[in-house]
C-alpha cells in the first residue's frame, strides 16, 4: 500500500476541485455571452441553508 504523501497540487489533480455548480455556472456565462472575468464567493451550501434554519428557529421561539 502506497503512503498518502502531500505535495503541490499538479495539473493532473485539478479536476478535483471543480464541482457540478461550477460548471454549470461557467457554461451559463458562456450561453449568455458574459465570458468576462468573474468572481464567486465559495461557502457550503448546506451549512448556510442549515445556519439559516437555525436562526429562524430561533427567533420563532423567543419570548414575547
């Protein structure tokens, strides 16, 4: 069994960290025409949809 070593990410392993959304995203610029530069503000999805919640959840259960 080969040892998990680290090291600089290589060309090869890029891939990797691209994500359904991201594609989808890069070929809706494309289909529009908007190619520019773009930038996206990365968080996970589940943990904002799930702080949301638990905020809500909160607020409904103060005392009045």
């Amino acid at each position: 069994m080969a040892a998990f070593v680290s090291g600089p990410l290589v060309t090869r392993d890029a891939a990797l960290f691209t994500d359904l959304y991201e594609l989808t995203m890069a070929a809706s610029y494309f289909r529009e025409g908007t190619c520019a530069h773009r930038t996206a503000i990365p968080f996970d999805r589940a943990g904002a949809w799930s702080t949301s919640r638990a905020r809500s959840k909160l607020r409904s259960r103060r005392p009045r």
